[in-house]
C-alpha cells in the first residue's frame, strides 16, 4: 500500500484591520465629485450653463467681469481703441476665471480637475462648441484677432503648477514659471492689437517677467503666509537669509541684501523690455508706458522702505497712480513725455 505524504495545511489567513488613519482617510472622490466641489466654492456665475448665451450676452458677461474685479480696468481700456476693448473684455474674464480656479476652491485636487475642464472648453472653444459665456465671447476674438491656442494653454501650466511647486531653486526655474504665469498674458495683448510678431514678444516677455517679478518681491510675507516662496532659494542660501526670518517678518541685513539683488534683476528686465513701446502703436503704447511706471514704481517703493517688505507691503498710493495715469494721459498728447518718446504712430506723424 502507498503511504501518501502528509498535506501541510496552510493556517487561514486573516485581513489586517485598517488602521485608524486608515479606516478616517477619507475615500477618493470621483472627478465629477471633484468638479461639483470646485463649482460650490466659485461664483455660480462660474457654472456652464445648459445652453449657451449669445454673442452679445456673453460680451456683457466679460464686461461686468472684468470692470467689476479690476478696480483699473476702466483706466486701462481708456487708452484702447473702443473697438477693442470687448476683446480685451473676454482676455482678462478667461485669466480671471482661470487663476480663480486654481486659487479659490481651496483644494488643490479639486483646482486640477476644474483647470482641465477649463482647457476641455478651450479646447471646445477652438472647435466652436463651447458653451461658456467667455468662451462664446472669446472665441470671436480668436477669429478676429488670429490668436493661437498656446497663450491661454500655458496660462493653465502655470495654474496647474501652482498647486504642486510651492519652491523655486533657481532664478532660471523661476523664469521659467514666468513664461507660462506671465508672458502669455502680454502676448495676448500683441495679438488683440493686431501687433504679434516674434521680435515684438521678446521684448513683451521681458516687460511681463519683470512686473510679475516685482510683484512677487512686494509680497513675499503674504505669499510665504500661503506656503509659496518665490524668492530662488539658491539666492536665499547665497545671502544666507533663510525661511525663518521671513516667518518671523524682521528685514536683517541679510535680507535687504538679497532684495537689493533682485529688485535690481527686475528693474534690468523692465529696462530690456521698454523698447517695445517706441515700436507698437501710439494707442498700446500708452498703456505699456502705463504699465511699464508701474513695475518701477512698485521697484522704488521696495527701495523707499529700504527693502524691508517683511514689516508691511509696499504699496502704491492712489495719488501715485493718479500721477502715473496722469503722466500716460500727458503721453498721448505730448509724446516726448513718454518712458521712450511715444510709439510707433507718434514718431511717423513725427
């Protein structure tokens, strides 16, 4: 007779009860769960609705948009040929909805899922299928205006990437930033006032780089509140300023060095960039030079408070933009007043 050998027999395997972290985590949202979270933390004017608006009720849309969360949008588009300014009407109503969504829902898998249904209705919007009122809006100003799809998409880059860098090691990474946070918006600008041309963007790029630049070191405390640093760490580390006396908001020597260095980095660009205003139309050319004070103004603010931007913002007082504005008004009627002595058209009549 065989003798079989004997079966090991295999003791039952229990299931390891979750831990406590484990059984509170809470279970993963769908994208749809994701998107209806992100539009009940916006304006319901935000919603897609189920039918889309006209032309001219999504024109007014981006109009109200726009003169109601840019307190100088009425200054600004003063100096734009009125025919224009339902174009830059629908620009700034896609930039603006665009950032909220990235920085106004509070949740960053929540800002990724609405950045890409934004880009699914760009993307719709290309197509002529969209039906968001910007959208219907700004799809005319594409087909009047020839403007491509990459500035709006990289507007979304940069979006996307601030839910996910709160750090930059090098002033190149963050340049690099700046190229899809800041220069597509200007641009844009080029393009609505029919001026898109290679060598023109080069400098447009450099002007952009530079404002958002000089608006990142005028709120370097409120941004590291929000647990954003844009100051290069490699910088930080040259200048031996590290991120606790930024929390602790005192301007050490060290401190006011390394700001020294980089306002004057951005007010280099700035530099580079003011030759455009002598090359584009005598109307955009006004709101560059506008602009252009600007950046400089907010560089001399630093400089006023001798670079300590930890104890308070340096801001710009409303008589200095009233000057400021005042200044480009002069501009276009005395165009040698102007940052490079007026634009394009002036310098023809000229």
């Amino acid at each position: 007779m065989t003798v079989l050998p004997e079966r090991e027999t295999e003791e039952p395997k229990l299931e390891q009860a979750p831990t406590l972290e484990q059984a509170l985590e809470p279970a993963p949202r769908s994208k749809e769960e994701l998107i209806e979270s992100g539009w009940t933390a916006l304006p319901a004017s935000y919603r897609i609705p189920d039918v889309a608006p006209t032309l001219d009720e999504a024109r007014a849309y981006c109009k109200q948009l726009a003169e109601s969360h840019y307190e100088n949008f009425h200054v600004v588009s003063w100096f734009l040929p009125k025919e224009l300014r339902p174009h830059f009407h629908a620009v700034y109503a896609y930039c603006r909805i665009s950032d909220d969504l990235g920085d106004e829902v509070g949740d960053p898998a929540v800002a990724l899922a609405m950045l890409d249904l934004w880009e699914q209705e760009l993307n719709a919007c290309y197509k002529g299928m969209s039906r968001h009122p910007v959208f219907i809006a700004l799809g005319e100003t594409i087909s009047q205006c020839g403007i491509p799809k990459e500035p709006f998409a990289d507007l979304l880059t940069a979006f996307r990437q601030d839910q996910t860098v709160a750090r930059y090691a090098t002033m190149e990474d963050l340049l690099d930033y700046c190229r899809y946070s800041a220069n597509p918006v200007g641009r844009l600008v080029l393009c609505v006032c029919g001026e898109a041309d290679e060598a023109l963007f080069r400098f447009s790029d450099a002007t952009c780089t530079a404002l958002q630049l000089a608006n990142f070191w005028q709120d370097v405390r409120q941004d590291y509140a929000r647990g954003r640093v844009y100051l290069p760490q490699k910088d930080m580390e040259f200048f031996n300023v590290s991120d606790r006396t930024v929390a602790e908001g005192i301007a050490t020597p060290a401190f006011r060095g390394l700001m020294r260095c980089e306002v004057d980095y951005a007010r280099g660009l700035l530099e580079d960039g003011l030759p455009l205003i002598g090359l584009v139309s005598r109307d955009l050319a006004l709101d560059l030079d506008l602009f252009s004070r600007g950046g400089l103004e907010i560089l001399r603010a630093i400089e006023r408070r001798d670079y300590d931007v930890l104890s308070a913002r340096p801001a710009i007082s409303k008589s200095t933009k009233m000057t400021l504005a005042l200044r480009a008004v002069m501009g276009k009627l005395l165009p040698f007043l102007s940052l490079t002595g007026g634009g394009r058209r002036a310098k023809k009549a000229a």
